[in-house]
C-alpha cells in the first residue's frame, strides 16, 4: 500500500478586480505574448461564467464557459467575462498577441510543446524540461523569474491542476504564457469494510440495521432505536450480534480508538507532511473529484513548485479500519517563492572587457536577508584570447564564502591589483524565511595593461581590447599614458602620426601579426621618464625627398626614459639632419637588430648626453656627407659583436666625450674618401675605453 499522499496546492486564482466585481481569473493576463492565450477561469464556486470577445454583453452575446479554451485570436485581444446571479460581476482583460514560434531558437522544440494549444499536459513524477535558455514563472503575478531548469512534482501527486507558467527569453524579451495542466498517477488504496453502524462528527454513533442487537463497552445488549453519543478521548469496544438467536451465534466486534491528532511537520525543502498521532488502525483520506471519500494513506503531504507561495486549508477524512470517524481540516502555508534576485548596478557599466576601475552596488529584498561573495582579483595570462563571462576556466576559479550584508545595500569597487588583466566574479543572492533567491552574477575583467592596435579595425568603439582594438595611435598613446605600465600587441601598420608623440607611462610593444611601425613626416616618439620596449618589429620611415626642414630630425627621443630593442630592422630616411635617437640621462639597449639611417648633410644613429649605450650583435648603417654611429657626452658605452658602417664624406663609427666603456668583437667599415687613415672611433682624454678583438676597414 501506497503510505503517503502528497496534495500539491498549485491552483491558486488571479483576483481581478474592479468597480463592479471580483472574479477569479487564472488566464489571461495583461500583456505583451508571443502565444495564443486560453480563458480559464476558477469557476469551483458552482457559478455560471460568460464571456464575449467582441465587446458585447457575454450574457446575452456571449459564449458560455464550462472549461478552460483556446482564445484563437492575435493582435490587440479584449475579453469581457461576467458571472451569472443577483450581482453585477465582470470584469475586462486587454492582452496583445503577436504570435512567434521560435522556429530559429535552440528553446523551439518545448515552446512547440504548448504553442498551438496554449495547454501542456502533464503527469505526475514525470519531468518538464524548461530550457535553460529561458526563464520562467510559475504561478500568478508578481512574477518571480527563474533560470530555466528541469521540473516536477511528486509522482504521489492526485490533484488535477492547472497551473499558469510564464517563459521569456531574456535576450529578445519575448514572453509566452501558458497552462500547465496536470494529471495524477494510481496511488493509495481503498478497502470497505462492512459495518451496521455509522460515525459522524466523531461523537456520534447510530445503528443502522434493526435485524442486530448492540453493546458499547460493558453496556447491557439492546436495539437502540436514537443515536449514542461517545466519549472519544478513551477507546471503545462495539459488539453486535443477530437478533434471531441461535446456538455458537457470533458476536461481531469493533474496537474504536481514541480520537487521534493530525501532526503536521515541515520538511527541509519547506513542504509539509502530516501524520496521525494515533492508533495504528487509523488511515487518511481526501475527497475525491466525485466528492467522496475513497483512497487510504498513512501520510498526507503539501507542497508546491519552487517560485511559488500557497496558504490556505482542507479536509481530512479520517477511517479506523475502513470505517470513517470524522473531519479534521488542517491548514498549511508554503513559501517556496524566492526573494527578488538582487540586483547588481555598475557605474558606467561597459563590456565584459574594462579599461577602468569598476565600482557599483548590490541591492537586495528590503524585508530579506543579503549575502555576497566578492573574488580575489586572478591574474589573466593569456590575453591573446578572448574571454567571455561563460568561459570554462574563469567558471571553474573557486568562489569564496558568502557573508551576510549588514543591511540590504553593498557597495564594491574592483581595481585591478597587479600589471596584467584582473578577472573579478561577484554573486550575490537574498533570503528570506530559508527560501534562497537566484544568484545574480557580475564578472569582469579589468585590463589597463594589455592593449591592442590594428588599422583595419573599422568600428567607432575601440578600447584597445581584443574585439575592438584602437584604430589610431594618438587615441591608443593616451590610453597607454593613463597607466604606469601597457602592453601594446600590433597587428598590421601602425603609423605615428606628424609631431612629437609623448609616451609617459612604461610600455612594451609586441608583434601580433606582421607589425610594422611606420613613422609620417616630422613624427617622433618621445619617450619621458619611462620606457619603452620593441620586439620584433619594422621601423620606417622615408621621407628624406620631401622633408625641406633643416632641424635635426629625430624617431625617438628618449628623456630620463630607457628604450630596449630586440631583434627589430630600421630603414630611416631622413631630410638634411637627424639622429635617429636622440638620447638625454636615458639608456638604450639594441640587441640582435638591423638598422639604416640616412640623412643629406648629418647624421647620426644616436646622439647622446649623461646617458648609457648598450649594443650587441646588431648591424648599423649610417649614410650622409657626415655620418657618425655613435655620438655620447658624459656616460657609458658596451659595443658587443656588432657591425657597424659609415658611408659619407666624413665620419667616424663613434665620438666619445667623458665616456667609460668597452668595445669587444666589432667590424668596422667605412665609405669615407675625406677620411682615410681616421680612428673608426674618437675619444677625448676623460674617456676611458677598453677595446679588443675589433676589426676594421676602409679607416
């Protein structure tokens, strides 16, 4: 036998009202849905429903209602529905339909189950599974929505219901609404037992068939011809024996227990189960559709859907044996409607990507409880991937604990803590009587380092991320020079725009895909008390025929700064005079790099005061009527396996002046006809220099 019975309490009733009337109304709805709605209306009170949708009287012109129906009809839908008796009752609902059936949607599949029809049946214990794609309500408005997930009720379940549900897909914000209408399975069992008397209001006993004689307990045997009133805190013992004696008559027996209490006991989960705290004999039972009592069970349970919230009563019939007792109405109240998921605001909220600090606030329910979880910052390595808030790496990062907010108000502001991207996940959730909201969720990486260029971006947004990189270098310079340190990863042409173009924060520029930095006319890059790194890269610039300046031009000039170079080519160009770095209490570091500058009258590779020179393995060329490699006042000088060319009129490979340094391992070569038998590198008498295993030609 089935020991448990689970009444699930789902139909609760819309009251709309107006000035004439209050009508219970399940559906529909105001509002914008993207399904044809049906009319179903609690009509349990016995009283007879019209309804018109042509705006007629529904009495006279109307069609009369006897079970839930399909309004067939889209667009702008108004319904009149009125109760028939002495009082004037209607009411009027507006709703508009415009239909979609989701064709190209991944959810199309479960909102076809109940398109057409506007009804999904279903039985109790199996599963209806709501895409999690879409959000859902259960229940009447407010809506609470939830997260689309699998859902069920008890397959004990034998209430027949019809229960309004709501789906929406957030994206698009189209809604459609529809009726659940359940079924029960076979539960319980009923088993009759015979007896020529009968109990009412528990107290009461009458003797149905005068062919028996009767005793109660130790009374004397008689045909009672009135009912007999019963003490039931105390057990009884009923006898009857046939009025026609015989020999070896039987004498039949009843015991009757004491009247029993119903217990009723709140489940973790919030449902409610009740028992008999009584004699084993005893067994429950609720009326059925028929209005009688035919299934027995040891245990009745309530409940209700996670997302919504029932009060209310019934009646419980209560059999000793098969043979019915009495009445006992118990009342039940379930919340299993969650508090509103907080809500989560953000200052200037941008993309899943943030060049700035982030700062913003949780909200949660004003008579629940709040608790939020904040992440420690996590270090993205790999920035040439693009992240998403659904990414499997950044989900699996463990969350820490969540701490119950002194009110219902947070505040967080998220700055990233180190130089790389930050990734940050906040969750937050309310609580209220031990029913637990959704979480709401923020995540964010917050970048001010990493930062991307490319020209053949064509959008109107660029922030120097992955998806919208910067298109223009004078818009990325003033992002770089927002932080203390960048990263800047080129892909394609970068041109530098005409003028001095102050780099002011440390930055380090990388070879995304065939970068090329192409320098316009009179631009250069200087660098001020940061610096600046190069690898991999092309440096051009070329505009010697048309540059009638005669200043000494400049690429990068480096103030208090320091610029490392590796494995990077230079072909410059340049009008009458240039250094190609132009060097002031900075440092310059060159490794495994090709370099050629060039100028009319003068030119110089790099031209240098207090400052510090390190090259190695590198080939540099310099091409003019006076040509010098290296030109330094004041500082240090390390020439390490280098190639080093002048071809000119005049010129030398370096002029040192109070220098300290060594030069080890170099070629030398020179194209000077006004220079032969010259030193490829001249030093004043401050400059201390040590030189070996250097080779030369054409000095």
């Amino acid at each position: 036998m089935k020991k448990i019975f689970a009444l699930i309490v789902l139909f609760s009733s819309l009251f709309v009202s107006n000035a004439f009337a209050q009508i219970k109304v399940l559906s529909p709805i105001e509002g914008n849905w993207a399904n044809r709605q049906m009319l179903c209306i609690d009509d349990s009170d016995g009283e007879e429903y019209y309804y018109s949708l042509n705006g007629e009287d529904p009495v006279s012109s109307g069609f009369a209602y006897d079970s839930p129906v399909l309004i067939d009809l889209t667009g702008p839908v108004s319904i009149r529905i009125k109760k028939s008796g002495k009082k004037n009752e209607e009411i009027k609902i507006n709703y508009t339909v415009e239909p979609d059936n989701a064709y190209d949607a991944d959810y199309s599949q479960f909102i076809d189950s109940f398109y057409d029809t506007g009804i999904l049946n279903y039985t109790a214990g199996s599963e209806i599974y709501i895409p999690y794609s879409l959000y859902y309500s259960m229940g009447l408005p407010p809506d609470s929505f939830i997260e689309g997930q699998p859902v069920s009720i008890a397959e004990n379940t034998v209430i027949s219901m019809n229960i309004p549900c709501v789906v929406m897909d957030k994206n698009n914000g189209k809604k459609w609404r529809f009726i659940i209408r359940t079924f029960p399975q076979t539960q319980g069992v009923f088993t009759q037992n015979d007896v020529p008397f009968e109990i009412t209001n528990w107290n009461t006993i009458s003797f149905l068939d005068d062919n028996y004689i009767y005793r109660i307990d130790s009374e004397y045997w008689e045909l009672p011809k009135d009912s007999k009133t019963l003490d039931r805190s105390v057990p009884h013992r009923i006898q009857w024996q046939s009025i026609a004696y015989e020999q070896g008559n039987p004498i039949e027996t009843f015991e009757l227990p004491a009247k029993p209490e119903v217990r009723k006991s709140t489940n973790d989960d919030g449902s409610i189960t009740y028992t008999i705290d009584g004699d084993e004999s005893y067994q429950m039972s609720i009326l059925s559709p028929e209005g009688e009592y035919q299934e027995f069970f040891t245990e009745i349970g309530a409940d209700t859907f996670y997302g919504n919230s029932v009060k209310g009563n019934f009646t419980i019939g209560i059999f000793s044996n098969s043979v019915y007792q009495g009445d006992i109405k118990v009342d039940y109240e379930i919340n299993k409607k969650p508090p509103r998921v907080p809500e989560i605001l953000v200052k200037d909220p941008q993309t899943f990507y943030s060049r700035q600090s982030i700062s913003g606030s949780i909200t949660g329910q004003s008579d629940a409880e709040l608790y939020v979880s904040v992440s420690d910052p996590f270090l993205i390595e790999d920035t040439s991937e693009v992240y998403s808030p659904h990414n499997e790496l950044l989900l699996s990062l463990p969350t820490k604990d969540y701490t119950l907010v002194n009110g219902t108000n947070y505040r967080f502001n998220l700055e990233p803590e180190v130089n790389g991207a930050c990734y940050y996940r906040i969750c937050a959730y309310s609580k209220k009587d031990s029913v637990v909201s959704a979480v709401a969720e923020y995540s964010v990486i917050i970048d001010k380092y990493n930062y991307y260029y490319d020209e053949s971006y064509t959008g109107e947004d660029s922030d120097g991320t992955k998806q919208r990189p910067y298109n223009n270098f004078a818009q990325c310079l003033a992002s770089i020079n927002n932080g203390r340190s960048a990263i800047l990863k080129i892909s394609g042409s970068m041109h530098v725009p005409s003028g001095k173009n102050d780099l002011l924060s440390n930055c380090t520029f990388i070879n995304d895909y065939a970068a090329e930095i192409i320098f316009d006319e009179n631009a250069s890059i200087v660098v001020k008390g940061s610096t600046l790194t190069l690898q991999d890269f092309t440096l051009l610039y070329e505009h010697g025929k048309s540059s009638s300046a005669t200043k000494i031009a400049s690429l990068i000039k480096l103030e208090n700064a320091v610029l490392d170079m590796d494995n990077c080519q230079i072909g410059a160009v340049f009008g009458k005079h240039a250094y190609l770095f132009d060097m002031s209490n900075s440092t310059l570091n060159i490794t495994n790099s090709i370099i050629s500058v060039s100028a009319e009258e003068y030119v110089s590779f790099s031209n240098g005061l207090k400052s510090r020179i390190t090259i190695s393995k590198s080939i540099i060329n310099t091409s003019g009527k006076t040509c010098v490699g290296i030109s330094l006042y004041e500082g240090d000088v390390k020439l390490t396996d280098n190639s080093f060319k002048v071809t000119g009129t005049i010129g030398r490979v370096a002029e040192l002046f109070t220098v300290n340094g060594t030069v080890t391992g170099n070629t030398f070569k020179a194209e000077l006809p006004a220079a032969k038998n010259s030193d490829p590198i001249y030093t004043d008498k401050k400059t201390k220099l040590k030189q070996s295993k250097n080779e030369s030609y054409g000095f």
